[in-house]
C-alpha cells in the first residue's frame, strides 16, 4: 500500500504507524503478500500454540532465514512492540537473541527505539532483561546508556 498523502495515514489510530497493519487489519487486494507476511508472522509469534514448535522451527531455519524474519519483526516500532507486549511473543523474540550479530544488532535497535515503552510493559521488560544477559558489551553499552538517560 503505497500512501500518497497525509489522508490515508490518518485513517489509523494515533501511535500506529501507516506503513505496518495493526493486528487484524484488512489489507487491499494489490497489498495482499506484504500485509499477510506480517499477520502472519505476528500470529505465529503471539499465538498460544506449544513454543517447543517454533524452537524447532527456528532451528531448522539458515541464518539468512532468521535474519529475513528479525528484519520483519522489527520493521516498525508499533509491530515490534505489540509483539514483545504479548507474553508469547516475548518469549519466541527471546529465542532469537545470540542467532547471529545481525539479528542482535537488528534486536538491539528495535528495543533501543522504544526503549521506555518495552522497560514499563509487563511482558516486554523480559526481553530487554534478558538482551542484556546475552548481547555483546557493545550493545550493553548502548542499552545501559539509555537506562541512564531515562
């Protein structure tokens, strides 16, 4: 969905961004792949189904593949952090630390962004917690330098 002004934006709620659907949302025949990528990505990240499967899931995945769906996961602040919000999803972004230094850096960046949003949620505090516990000193860094600018 390509949006050509300011007119389309406003049709979303405040604080949801116009290029990423919020769960739910019903995408235009011509934006079909990219809107149903996302669902789905946001489904198979929050859904109660057993987390032992997308362990598996992910195991079996090339680093490529993984990098491909941090890259998704973290594309907009909003999606990212209704993922992390949700306990399931916490929980499978989790699994994805220590993969690759990409898929920290693409992490990192995503909790850095919304740094104070994910600190004060329930759900979301695990994840950064836990990136402190396996990011390298570098992105430490970065994160503890935030949490002193608060």
């Amino acid at each position: 969905m390509a949006i050509v002004d300011n007119q389309e934006t406003n049709n979303y709620p405040k604080g949801i961004s116009g290029s990423i659907p919020p769960p739910g949302f019903t995408p235009r025949a011509a934006s079909v792949v990219p809107f149903t990528r996302l669902n789905s990505l946001f489904n198979q990240m929050t859904t109660g189904e057993d987390g032992g499967q997308f362990k598996s899931m992910i195991s079996k995945l090339h680093n490529r593949q993984i990098l491909a769906m941090a890259s998704l996961l973290t594309s907009d602040s909003d999606y990212f952090t209704a993922i992390v919000g949700n306990k399931n999803g916490s929980v499978r972004v989790q699994t994805l630390f220590g993969k690759s230094d990409d898929v920290d850096s693409l992490l990192c960046a995503a909790i850095l962004r919304s740094f104070f949003k994910i600190m004060t949620d329930r759900c979301a505090s695990h994840v950064a917690v836990r990136a402190m516990e396996v990011f390298d000193s570098e992105k430490k860094k970065a994160m503890y330098e935030h949490t002193r600018s608060i």
